[in-house]
C-alpha cells in the first residue's frame, strides 16, 4: 500500500513544482509589463510635492510627513485596494475598467452593451459565475437602474469617462517618466540649456514609438531584466542612504507624522497632495494586465519584490532631504553616490522606457476592446504575435499618441506642469474603478451593502482628497487630462450612440420571412449562380439593406447565408460556442443564417479561412439536423431558426473533400489544414442530404460574392438639434474618416457589393 501510494503521489509533486514554475515565470514577466510606470515613480516625487508652496516648510517633520504619506498610500491603494481586493473582481481573467462592466452587463440590465446584441444566452462564459444568494440590497440597487434609462446611461457614460483617463493617461506617462528621467543630465552639467534636455526626450520618444510596430514579443524580452535592475538600484540606493544619513527616518511609517505634517503645513500641506499621488501612478494598471497574468503572479511581484524596494527608495531618499534641504527641486539624483551616478542614469532612461511601454500597450488593448463593442470608430488593429493575442498594435493610436506627447513635451517643457495634469489623470481613474466595484461587491458579487459601503468610503474618501488637491491645480497644468477625456468622451459617447440607432432602426425596419418570401414569388426573382454571404447586425428576418438590394434588382444568388458578426461582453467564447447557424425557411429555399460570436479581447482570423471556416459549420449544420431528423422542423412562418452550434466534425471534412474536385482549407483548433478524400461517408449517402450538399458545393466553385450595407445615418427632422449634432455631425465626421466595414473583415473589393442606404433615425 505505502508503495502504490508513493506511486501515486510523484505524479501530483511533479505537477505542483510544474504549476509553481509555471507561476514564478508569470511573476518574472509581468516586471516588464505591469510595474514599469508604478516604479518609475521616485524620480519625480519628491520634487513634484515640494515644487509649490510646501518648499517653505523644510523641516524633519515635513519631509517625515510626506514620507508618511507616501508609504501610507503605496500600502492603501496598490497593496490593500488593488493587489488584495480588486484583482478578485476579474471577468474570466480580464481586469480593467470594462471588465468591470461587463461583468454588471452580464448578471443584469444594468448595462447599456448587452442590449446591442442578444442571442448570447447559450455561452457558457455567462453563466460560469459563482451564484450567490441575492440579498435585498442587491435587488434594490439592481431593479433601481433597471427601472431608470438615464442611469444606465449616466453608468455608461462613467465608465466611458474612466476609460478616456486611462488613454490620457497614455499621454502623459510618456512624456512625464521620459522628460523627468532626461533631465538628471542637468545635475552633472548644470549649464546644458533646458533645450537640449526637451530635445533629448522627443528623440527618445519618437524612438519609443517608431519602435511599437515590431511589437512587444520582439523587444520584450529585455523588459524584465530592466525593471528588476531598476528595482534593484533604487531598493539598495535607499537602503545605503537610510543607514549613511538618517536611520531614524524609518519612524515615518507611524501615521502620527500624518497628523503632525498637516497640523504644520496647513493648508500648503493640502496643496502637495497632488504630488505625492504621483506614488501611486501605474496601480491601475496592475488591473488593467490582469488578463496576459494570473492573480497569483501579480501578487507575489508586488508583495515580494516592487513594495519593499519602492518603500526602501522613498525612505532613502527622505533621509538624504533630511540633511540636504536644500536639494529638494533634484533630491532622487542627488541622492546617488557618485560611483553609480551615469549607471543608474542609465538605467532609469530605460526603466522610463519600459514602463511607458506598460501604458502604450495598455492604451492600444482598451482601444481594441472599446472598438470590439461598438464604442470606438473602426480602426486597423494589427496582431504582432501569433502567440498571444493581446499584443496588437494600432497604427492611428500609435501616432496620435506620439504627436500629443511630442506636443505636450515642448508646449509644458516642465514637469511640475505636467505632474499636475498627470495626477488628476491617474485619481480620476482610481475613483472611477472604487465607484464601479461598489457596484460589482452589491449586484454581481451579491454582498452585503455595509460590506461595500465600507470599500467606497474608505477607499473613496482618500482618493477624494486626492481629487480635491489635484482639481486645485487645473489652472495649472489640470486642465489638460480633463481636455483630452472630454475630447476621447465625445468620440466613444457619439459613437456608440450612433452605432445604437443604427442597430436599432434595423430592428425596427427587418422584413418578415413571411413577408419577404411572399415579395419574391410575386417578383420573378431570378437566381443567379453562386454562393453570396449577406453581412448585417441583424439575427432574425431579413436585413432592411437586402431587402432594399432585391426590391431594386430582383436577383440573388442560389444559395445565401446570412452572416451576423456579434462581439459578447465576455473577454473570449469558447470555440466550440463561437457558431450558430440555422436555417431560413425551407430546404429548397438554400438560405442559411450563421451568427458567429467573438469576446470583446479577441480577434477575428483572415478571411479566406473565415469563408471556408462558414462553409464548413453550414455543412456541420446539414449533418447535425441529418443526424436528428428535425430537417422539417424549421419555422417558415415567423421567420424563426433551428439554431445549433456547430463544431467541425471529420464528417464534414469528409463530405466537402469527397464531393469537390480539389482541396479545402478549413481552420480547426491549431490552425488551418488541407484534406483530399475520396470516399463519400456513410451518413451521407441519402440522395436529399447529398444533393443539397452537393450544390452547395457546386455553387461554391461558380463563385462567391459579398453583399454589405453603406449607410448613411442621419437624425429625423423633428429630432433636438443635440442630437441633430451628435448623429449628422460627430458620428458622421467619425464614419466619413474611419475605416469601411469591408476593409476591416477584409473583403476582397472585387467580389464586393455594397447596398446604398439612408437611415433616418
């Protein structure tokens, strides 16, 4: 028995040591991605806190009670808020502002996203939630923004708001970490013109970006070393520091200094508040990356690693102030011995680099996923590794950013200016994520609403006075993350406002089944050979664009498939749950409708396999109903399908390769294969299922066409001139200079047909 149970257990140790290994490596990556902008942070700290008026108070207990403040903030906000409690609130392993979303979108009808696409019941990433019991609190609050619209909207619109900070926020990173970091040249040539440093930055940022293309994969891996180096750096410089001038100053981990520091700085006291938020800038984005780690390994980087060397590097550096009052306005270089002085320079250029990376990336992932459901214009995403999905590039992004950063670097050349607006930026954020997890602890997590309360206003009331301080210096540099949300508000908000009435009027405007096949008998319809894809946004009856198509030129082709491409307010829908596909009207009618869903963090695949790849689930669909016998049992009625999902079954391969004179390229799991069979299958061998298949296939080889709308939305006469505004000025400008839906799924223009309409809304 002691045998056999040895036996047993070697194979669960060797599986433990593989899921440890397997979380250390997760840990040691996300140091090039995750932490990049939280441990950039010491460089300009200090001097952005006593850059105002607080440079009056130069005393032990000021620069204690700042030191203080700093620690008591890296311990509240990253360490209990973010790495404890809102990395729980992950949706299927994505974090981030829209993850939170979606997970109200999802367990209620708080959300405005999941009434743009229905159907999804049937996807298991939605009901794989832990069900807690529903307290009256939970129902309370839900069924109050399920009875009010304009609180839904006003949600939406907020997290929208968080979402703008977030792509300000990839400004502002940039340009503060890179400037700052440059300007440490000017401790060792003090006479070098501030020129030359701003000169400097831009090089460095046009480098940043020029370089984005290649994608992470590509240059990531140096990005770990670098930080940790950086880490490294700062945690042993604090400590020689701590021990070399003052040792004392480990007594500011007492909140008392709290006290003491604002019973003596007063209101100038209040006033820093806006610098030394700037310690915890980068928390949000240990969130936002959840979804290329696990919680596990973001745990254990902070807590082990990026906590104790951030602490060790302020307390360093305050007990070097404590000596050197006069070194505040450059305290970090100062700070170093003379011996590491160019190597840390060095190093901190390229950990500015490295976390700047951290806030691109994270900026073109948000985009893909605002753009995915519906809240962004259409723009190119380009995938960098076939690996891993996340690491995209957007070229439109990629630019605008840098153009702004360049602006931002010459117009403000300061970074007490810039340090003002990018500490609004991150608070903004951080309030932003405490409001909606008030949401997520009382609907979705169905907790007690004492037990949120107490998460928002502990939380909320730091970060509140955080807030109060940074609003106090929008005259001063504030203004400009405010001016960039608004400005990023006004694209997503008309967007999405626009893409609602859109889906909406052809909701409204769909032809019955009955209906449309009534019109064709009645018009001598000629049909034409071929196999045409109708792509639309319905998923019941016919789309008003086709119906428009046939009434002017009554002709289709003989076998039609309806195509709805849907993005779920999941992060990713299983493969085997990506296709549904069902039958319109009756057999001998050969039209198909085929729904294929996507999650909002994932792609779409090339378009050759996506042809394929529908042929092959409308052949599974044949065999499936073959299999079951219901081929009858589709309405013609109502217009109302037999939808089944469909999985490529060998069945089907064998069908298509058996009855086509050449090869086929399907994508199954791995990738695409090519087959060539030559017997026809058993389960195939009944003359109607045979000859169906076999004309599709025959229609197949005579050609295949792509019909889509080219709409034109306007608002109706009699609408408020605001949304006269939004719909025929922002929305249309927006779809004028974004790019076609055919470009986007890739339609070869040759065997396109674009169906010309005017929507009045």
């Amino acid at each position: 028995m002691d045998v056999e149970g040895g036996a047993v257990q070697e194979p669960r140790k060797k599986a433990s040591w593989g899921w440890q290994k397997g979380t250390l490596l997760l840990a040691y990556q996300s140091f090039g991605v995750v932490y990049g902008d939280l441990c950039i942070s010491p460089v300009y700290v200090y001097k952005n806190t006593f850059s105002g008026k607080l440079r009056l108070h130069e005393e032990d207990e000021e620069i204690l009670g700042v030191l203080s403040l700093v620690f008591w903030s890296l311990t509240l906000i990253p360490l209990l808020k973010y790495i404890i409690l809102v990395l729980g609130a992950d949706d299927n392993g994505e974090g981030g502002t829209f993850a939170l979303y979606s997970l109200m979108c999802r367990r209620s009808r708080m959300g405005l996203l999941n009434s743009l696409h229905a159907g999804h019941g049937s996807v298991s990433s939605f009901n794989n939630d832990e069900l807690c019991k529903e307290t009256r609190s939970s129902l309370a609050i839900r069924g109050f923004f399920e009875k009010h619209h304009s609180l839904r909207v006003v949600l939406l619109l907020f997290v929208l708001m968080g979402t703008s900070m977030v792509i300000g926020d990839g400004v502002l990173t940039p340009t503060m970490s890179v400037l700052s970091a440059v300007s440490g040249l000017r401790i060792k040539f003090p006479e070098l013109h501030e020129n030359y440093t701003v000169l400097i930055a831009c090089v460095v940022l046009v480098g940043l970006f020029a370089l984005q293309h290649y994608g992470t994969r590509r240059v990531g891996f140096l990005f770990a070393p670098i930080l940790l180096s950086w880490l490294a750096c700062i945690g042993g410089i604090g400590i020689y520091n701590i021990f070399r001038w003052n040792p004392t100053v480990v007594r500011a981990l007492s909140p008392y200094y709290i006290y003491n520091f604002f019973r003596k700085a007063g209101r100038d006291g209040w006033s820093s508040l806006g610098g030394i938020v700037l310690c915890i800038t980068g928390a949000e984005a240990m969130f936002a990356d959840l979804g290329h780690f696990s919680k596990l390994s973001l745990r254990l980087g902070f807590t082990i690693v990026v906590y104790p060397c951030l602490v060790l590097a302020y307390m360093g550096e305050a007990a070097y102030l404590s000596k050197h009052r006069e070194d505040l306005q450059s305290s970090f270089y100062k700070a170093l011995p003379d011996r590491v002085f160019w190597p840390v320079l060095i190093i901190a250029t390229l950990a500015t680099a490295v976390g700047s990376q951290a806030i691109i990336s994270a900026t073109f992932s948000i985009i893909s996923q605002c753009r995915a459901l519906g809240c962004f214009p259409r723009i190119k995403v380009v995938h960098t590794s076939s690996h891993v999905h996340g690491q995209i590039y957007i070229p439109e992004v990629n630019w605008t950013l840098m153009s702004l950063c360049l602006a931002v670097t010459i117009g403000f050349r300061d970074t007490e200016m810039i340090g003002n607006a990018y500490g609004l930026a991150v608070i903004l954020v951080m309030f932003a994520t405490t409001c909606l997890m008030f949401l997520v602890i009382t609907t979705v997590w169905n907790r007690s609403v004492l037990w949120a309360a107490l998460f928002a206003a502990g939380f909320g009331s730091v970060e509140l006075m955080y807030l109060s301080a940074c609003l106090a210096k929008v005259p001063h540099g504030g203004w400009l993350p405010l001016l960039l949300s608004l400005a990023t508000l006004l694209v997503m908000s008309a967007w999405h406002y626009g893409t609602a009435k859109k889906q909406e009027y052809e909701l409204q405007n769909k032809v019955c089944l009955d209906h449309f096949l009534g019109l064709s008998s009645g018009m001598g319809l000629v049909r034409v050979p071929g196999v045409g894809f109708v792509y639309s946004d319905s998923v019941a009856g016919v789309p008003p664009m086709f119906a428009h198509f046939v009434t002017n030129f009554p002709a289709f082709h003989r076998v039609l498939v309806f195509v709805s491409l849907q993005t779920l307010t999941v992060p990713k829908v299983p493969p085997e749950e990506r296709f549904l596909v069902g039958r319109i009207g009756r057999p001998e009618h050969r039209m198909f409708r085929c729904v294929v869903r996507y999650g909002y963090k994932e792609g779409r695949w090339d378009h050759f396999n996506f042809e394929n790849q529908l042929l092959v689930k409308v052949l599974e669909f044949l065999q499936l109903q073959q299999a079951d016998g219901d081929g009858e049992r589709c309405s013609t009625g109502s217009g109302e399908m037999s939808v089944i999902p469909a999985a490529p079954s060998q069945a089907v391969v064998d069908a298509l390769a058996s009855m086509s004179s050449g090869e086929i390229d399907y994508y199954a799991g791995s990738g695409a294969k090519k087959v060539r069979f030559e017997e026809l299958p058993a389960a195939w061998r009944r003359e109607e299922t045979m000859s169906e298949v076999r004309e599709l296939l025959e229609e197949r080889e005579a050609g295949v066409s792509y019909m889509i709308g080219h709409t034109c939305v306007f608002a109706h006469e009699s609408s408020s001139a605001v949304k006269k505004f939004a719909v025929n000025v922002v929305y249309g400008f927006l779809r004028r200079n974004s790019r076609r839906p055919a470009v986007v799924l890739g339609i070869p223009h040759t065997s396109l047909i674009e169906v010309g309409m005017v929507y009045r809304v």
